[in-house]
C-alpha cells in the first residue's frame, strides 16, 4: 500500500462544483489502494480578498495579524474538502499546519520549515483517514502562528512528503504538466513529459508559476518523487526528477518571465573595496533579494553599479541604500519600474553554442531593446520594458522550435466557451 500526498491549489477548489470533483478524486485514489494525505490552499481569490481587506483598515497591517488573517483562508479549505469527503462516503480528518506538526522560525509572511513532527498524521492514517492538511501555515517554536509565503502550499506538500516518506507527491493545478512556456500566454505550448529538478528549479525561479522554487528544492535535496497534473483531467502529468531522457534537438526546455521587476542604479560611486558588499550586505540584512548585478567601467574613480529586484521591494531598498550613504558615498541613486525579466531555461544549452545569440536577435527582431543580461550554464535571462513581454515570449518560443500543432486548455470543463 503505497503513500501519496496529493496538493491541490486554490482554483482546483474554488467553487463547490470544484470542490466536489477533487474529493471524488482524492476517494477514487483512496480506493485504489493507496493511503492519502491531501494538502489544500485556499478557495480561488481568498488570500487576495483577504489581503485587500486588510489594506482598507491599514495599509501598512503588521507582519504577525496578516499571517493569523491569511492562514484562516487554507482553514475554510480543508474543514469543506473533509466535509465533501464524508458526504461522499469517504472517511476523513482535517488540520491546520500546526495541528499537523510544522513548525517553523518566526519570520511572519516569509517563515522557513525548520522541523515536521507529523505523528497525528500517521496515527489518523492508521485508522483508514484522508488527512487534509491546510498549506502555507505552521506556527514557530514560541507559538506564533506563521505563513511561508505566497506559494507556500507547494512547499508544504512537498515537505511534508519528505517527511512522511511518501511514495508519491502529486500537484494538481488547472493544466495536465509542466508546459514550455505558459499556456495562456502561448497556445501551441509544448507539455514537457519529464523534467530534471535542476531546470524546474530554474524555470521556477525565473517566474514559471506551475511550481513554488522552494517546493522543488525540497524535491531535489530530499529525492522526492513529485508529478504535475490536472485536476480536471486524468491524463498523464509531467514527472520532475533527478535526471530525464533529453528530448532529441530540444536546447531550450522552457521559457519563463517574472512581472515583478525593478531596477536600481548607484551612479558615481568611488571605486575602492568595500562598496558592494556594504551596499548589498545592508541590502541582505533588510531581508531584501537583489538578482542581477552590472557593474559599469571606471572613470575618474567612480563607477555605476545596477542591479535588479522584486518591484515590490523597491522603496525599501532605496531607503536602505540612503542609510549607508555615509559608508558608500554616491552622486545619486535612480529606480526604473515597469520591467520584465524574460528567461530560456535547459540543460542542452551548455553544449550548444549559438543559444543566446538567438535570443538576442528574436528579441532585436521585434523593435525591444534589452536593459540587462544574465547567464548560468542551463538558463540566459533578458530584462526589458514590460510592455512587449508576449509578443516577446511568441517569438522565442517559435525561434527555439517549441511550437506544437495542439492547443493547450486551461481550466476545467465550466471554463471551456464554445
């Protein structure tokens, strides 16, 4: 009898017709023999509604009440789903991250999995449960009630198999696998039948929204086997694994972008040692993650350094940046909003020269000029004006052959308009 851990996204569940079709599925699973723990986020726009009316009252609401605020939208999930299941015949019993045994540091909207006590689970295992458990919540070790970030559900299932040593961890979302690039963008996108943890990683970093980055790390490092795969159909998902067949003339595996871009500039900076690390060690210690760094030529003995982040973080880094201006003096510091970072992502790239050349010129091709550049080994990232982003995702996605005869359909069977 083998162990799955099943997790299902806040669309998969987000009307009582969903939340039906999920609970039959998770009791035909059951019924297959398997033992079952299921990990659930919030109906459809919860965490969004919830966040917006939060805002009405205070705009600026402290860390700790929003975590006890959001966490109630995975509570309404799960105690719903176990009724389902009960309604359906099915046996089951529902608990919140705490209840069922994580917990984590005290960092509120951003906590880390630091230990996973799951004896409850097992013990309602034991007595032929589903055991639904709420994603995205734990409570620290004084008792604080904590979020692990928007995403964090992925983390969750995928930890939470780790540490039961499931056989299994599935992930149902509104589309049957991981895709090229995304579906609602690119029509004809191409699904990826298997995919190294490495280049999910990457394509998670990098924006891809099918999985949360630190759920795959948690595959990668803990070797589990994790799948992706609709909840509306029954069809074959997308395995993500340790190594993958390489797919005969496919370089590029992928194509993700990311929204939420900003650029800051720090012009006439002296050129001694010292300056980046006093400027991103202040950075780092503000909680703040910088990704691409250029740094400019010297002249005069001054030289310019930009650097990309989260828009979202953009004001508090300037702030940080004007509290060292006395350890790194500067002639002025500039921000740029309104950009995209758009990024190709595979293995086969370290062996094939010529790739991000053709990235360039597809890019060159449609008019869009490229602001910063970033390579690894299996991925070359563009940031660029936010405004021609798809067409600029269409053309890489034709240039690197990715484009199928199908078209792709996201949602469930409601969704689809004839």
């Amino acid at each position: 009898m083998s162990l799955i851990v099943m997790k299902f996204g806040g669309s998969s569940v987000g009307t009582p017709e969903r939340m039906q079709r999920v609970a039959k599925r998770i009791i035909e699973r059951q019924q297959e023999g398997h033992r079952i723990v299921v990990v659930v986020s919030a109906m459809g726009d919860t965490t969004d509604d919830l966040i917006d009316q939060s805002k009405l009252l205070n705009p600026n609401p402290p860390a700790r009440e929003m975590d006890m605020l959001l966490t109630t939208g995975e509570q309404i999930s799960i105690a719903l789903l176990s009724m389902t299941i009960h309604q359906l015949g099915g046996k089951a019993l529902s608990y919140t991250g705490w209840q069922a045994g994580f917990v984590t540091d005290d960092n509120h909207g951003k906590a880390r999995i630091q230990d996973i006590r799951p004896e409850r689970i097992f013990k309602a295992l034991d007595k032929d449960n589903i055991v639904v458990v709420a994603g995205f919540q734990a409570i620290s070790a004084d008792g604080e009630i904590t979020t692990l970030g928007r995403g964090g559900s992925d983390t969750t299932a995928v930890a939470l198999a780790a540490a039961i040593k499931a056989d299994l961890c599935e992930i149902y979302t509104d589309v049957d696998g991981v895709y090229s690039t995304d579906p609602r963008v690119v029509k004809c996108a191409r699904k990826i039948n298997e995919i190294s943890y490495d280049e999910m990683l990457e394509l998670a970093n990098l924006g891809a929204a099918v999985l949360h980055p630190r759920a795959v790390e948690y595959a990668k490092h803990n070797k589990v086997c994790l799948v992706v795969r609709s909840s509306f159909t029954y069809n074959e998902g997308t395995f993500v694994k340790e190594e993958t067949v390489m797919e005969q003339g496919v370089v590029v595996r992928g194509i993700a972008f990311d929204k939420n871009v900003a650029r800051i500039s720090i012009l006439g900076v002296e050129d001694v040692p010292g300056v980046l690390a006093n400027v991103f060690g202040s950075l780092a210690q503000n909680g703040i993650n910088v990704d691409i760094i250029v740094q400019s030529g010297v002249s005069d003995g001054k030289t310019d350094f930009s650097f990309t982040l989260s828009a979202s973080d953009k004001d508090k880094a300037i702030q940080v940046i004007e509290s060292v201006r006395d350890a790194v003096p500067h002639r002025e510091t500039t921000s740029e909003d309104g950009l995209v970072k758009v990024s190709i992502v595979g293995a086969g790239m370290v062996s094939n020269p010529g790739v991000a050349a053709t990235m360039f010129d597809a890019i060159s091709k449609l008019g869009v000029s490229i602001k910063m550049v970033s390579t690894s080994e299996i991925k070359v990232s563009c940031v660029i004006a936010a405004e021609p982003l798809q067409d600029v995702v269409r053309a890489l996605h034709t240039a690197y052959g990715l484009d199928t005869a199908d078209q792709v359909f996201v949602g469930g069977p409601e969704d689809r308009r004839e």
